[in-house]
C-alpha cells in the first residue's frame, strides 16, 4: 500500500538507472507521486535518484498506458512553465468487499483511492447460504458500472481485497448466532469461495484477504491520519471492538494475522478457581450499545447516528461511554507497556460526534492510570469511518499491482495472496 502524502517518517521511493529495471522504476515513479502530490519531472527526477532522462521515458510511457495524465502548466517561475504530472484515476480501479457481523460493503475505488460506487447489505448475522449470491449480484453491478466508465475499464480491475474478522463463526453465544451459520463460518474457506464468484471467476480477478482491523488500520495508514504517524496502535469500533498495529510504517499482521486484537484482551487478572476473565470486546463494542437501546424498547440503529447523543438514546448512550472507554483505555495502557508506542488512533462505524465523545471519555479514563515508567501515548480521531475496512481491502490489490514493493505496508511472514 502507498501513501497519500508526503511525510519524513515515510518510506521513500528511490529508483535504479541500470538496465532490467524499468518495470520497477515505473512503480518508483508512481509511488513518488502518490506520495507526494503532483510533482513535474524534475522534482520526481529528484525524489527517486533517477536521471532527467530515464523519469521523462518513464512518464511518457505511463502517460501512453493512462496512468498519468498533465496537469495544468506551472507559471510565474524564471523559464519554461514546468507540467506537473499526476495520477489518472480512470487509470485503475479495485473492489473492496467487507464481510462483517452485521452488513455487508463492497466499493469500487480508483486510481487515486476515491470511491467511485458502493453497495452495503445489513443482516442480524451473515447466512453463508445467501450472502454470496447477494456478493455476486453486487460485483457484477460494479463491473457493469466500469463498463460505462472506459470502454477498457474492466481491463484495469486489478483484483478483490477482503476484509473479514478471522473468526467471523466466534463468539456464538454473545451474538446469539444460531450453531449451525456459527459452524458453517468455522469450516469456511472463504479465499475460495470469493475466488469461486463468477464474476471474480470470468475475470481472473486476483484475490487478496486480510483481516477486518487491519484492513481498517491499512486504509488509515493509506489515506488517512496515519501517514503522518510512524508507528500506532489502531482501535476500531463496531460490532465488536478490534485493532490493528502499525510499526514502522508497516502494518504488522503478526504469526496469524491476527496482531493488534484488543478486543480479545482480558479485562482483569485470572484468578485460579472461577471463570476465564470478561474480555475487552464484552463491554467496548457497539454491540453493548445496541442492547442498551433493544432493551429500553428504543430504536437500535440510533447507534450508528445522530439520535444516540439525543434524548431518549442520551442517557444509555453516556452509560456506555463510561463503561466502555475504561475497556479501551485498559487496553491502550497495556500496549502502551508493552509496545511503547507515541499514537494511538480510535476510530468506528458511527457518527463522528459519538467519536469525538468517545475519545473524550477515554482521555478521561486514561487520566485515571498510573503512567510512571511508561509514555502516555496521544490519542487521535481516525478519520476514514465506516469505509475503513472496505476501503482497505481494495487498496490491497491496487498497491499490489502499481507499488514498488507488492507488500510495502503489510509485515507479515505470510504471502498477501493465499
């Protein structure tokens, strides 16, 4: 994955002027201008350590293919006018498809990470008997889109990412999720089955799964607050509350994928005799909300809007807030002891005003721990939202196919294919 703006923590794009390199100097040259903006030749010339003379072959031939286009001519500068040269968003598209608890996106974005058309489905839980004929009727809607948009556009789809909790069939009983859809999750190759969609199928679409938080960590890092942070925690609220972890700029997955699971943290010591402690998602996930509102016979959904900071919703809403932003704020303590990080980013599927009051009361629970011996980490809004996920699984086959190095931003020991 690339970033969408230039910052000194950032991995720089440098280039070769040997011979054999040309493939990857056009994916130096690509990734310098998503970096930084639209640049002219020399600035780029100067930005990858490649000469005058390779940088403007190199943009005449991405300029042929319509991945670059010229923008209007600088002036008031001493000489010619300099062009500077930037992305064409037409010059290729993605789809990102986020399987979560309860709904279902799927975006189409551009060249330059905009989104250029969403569908969203909404279920009490996901029935695998159903969700991919509802999968396959969304696609092909995108593909037909495309087809509007470029007589060639479905030739520039450069694949499908997935974002997916790892244990989409976990916690049955919290969800109360019938046994055999909880199952049928469990046994579930879902790399396959996306794979197997005819129109992913007719296409030869390469598909790319990732975890839900971190695909939300990655579309953070990519295009949002987080390309101007090294390394940081990332929260994640939905459903149930989850994470992902940045480390040098690299979304780090960790053995299984899994790295930066808060949700799964305990919420107090274990004790010898007795129950496994409550974990963090028990009582940091809008899940809590959600009941909170069912069981005063209010309107659920409230959650995700405006209504929850409004009355009747107020009240169980500033109940949930306390209660939950001690979980999270646990939970940032920990990593911060562990990890020693300066950021933490907090961001979910709600209205940004339940955000800002989330943040708000966590700050006031973090005041609350003892900080001696460890950095406090500053806290930020996230700023991507609802789209997160979605957003980052389809930056996954954008990046894989135009960035200099396929897995720039993910650390893991896994391949991003699987």
């Amino acid at each position: 994955m690339m970033h969408s703006a230039a910052h000194p923590l950032q991995i720089r794009p440098r280039g070769s002027n040997h011979v054999g390199m040309r493939q990857y100097n056009e994916r130096v040259v690509l990734h310098a201008i998503r970096l930084h903006g639209d640049l002219p030749k020399a600035d780029l010339a100067r930005l990858t350590h490649l000469s005058t003379q390779t940088v403007s072959l190199i943009v005449n031939k991405l300029l042929d293919d319509q991945l670059l286009i010229k923008c209007a001519p600088l002036r008031g500068r001493i000489g010619q006018p300099s062009v500077p040269i930037a992305l064409n968003p037409d010059g290729a598209f993605a789809i990102g498809i986020k399987i979560g608890r309860r709904s279902m996106d799927v975006l189409l974005i551009d060249f330059t990470g905009n989104v250029r058309q969403r569908f969203e489905r909404s279920y009490a839980f996901p029935d695998p008997r159903v969700l991919f004929d509802d999968l396959q009727a969304m696609v092909s809607e995108v593909v037909a889109f495309m087809q509007h948009i470029h007589a060639d556009a479905a030739d520039r789809l450069t694949g499908v990412g997935v974002a997916a909790p790892l244990s989409l069939g976990g916690w049955q009983a919290l969800l109360d999720v019938p046994a055999e859809q909880a199952q049928a999750w469990n046994e579930m190759d879902l790399y396959s089955r996306i794979q197997a969609l005819p129109a992913v199928r007719t296409l030869d679409l390469p598909v790319h799964l990732l975890k839900d938080t971190a695909a939300a960590c990655t579309a953070e890092l990519v295009a949002g607050r987080g390309h101007r942070l090294k390394s940081f925690l990332y929260l994640f609220v939905d459903t149930f509350i989850g994470g992902g972890l940045v480390i040098d700029s690299h979304v780090h997955s960790g053995t299984s994928g899994n790295a930066g699971a808060v949700g799964s943290m305990p919420l107090h010591a274990a004790q010898p005799t007795g129950p496994a402690p409550a974990q963090v998602l028990s009582q940091a996930s809008l899940l809590n909300l959600q009941r909170l509102f069912s069981a005063a016979g209010l309107v659920v959904e409230a959650a995700l809007d405006e209504r929850a900071l409004q009355a009747p919703w107020l009240a169980l809403t500033e109940r949930w807030l306390g209660e939950a932003a001690q979980a999270i704020a646990l939970s940032i303590a920990n990593a911060a002891c562990l990890l020693d990080l300066e950021h933490v980013i907090l961001d979910g599927v709600f209205n940004r005003a339940l955000l800002a009051e989330l943040i708000a009361h966590t700050q006031k629970a973090l005041d609350a721990h003892s900080w001696e011996g460890v950095t406090r980490p500053t806290l930020h809004a996230g700023t991507i939202g609802s789209d997160a996920r979605a957003l980052g699984g389809a930056l996954l086959p954008l990046h894989a196919a135009f960035a200099p190095d396929p897995e720039v931003f993910l650390k893991t020991g896994r391949p991003l294919r699987r």
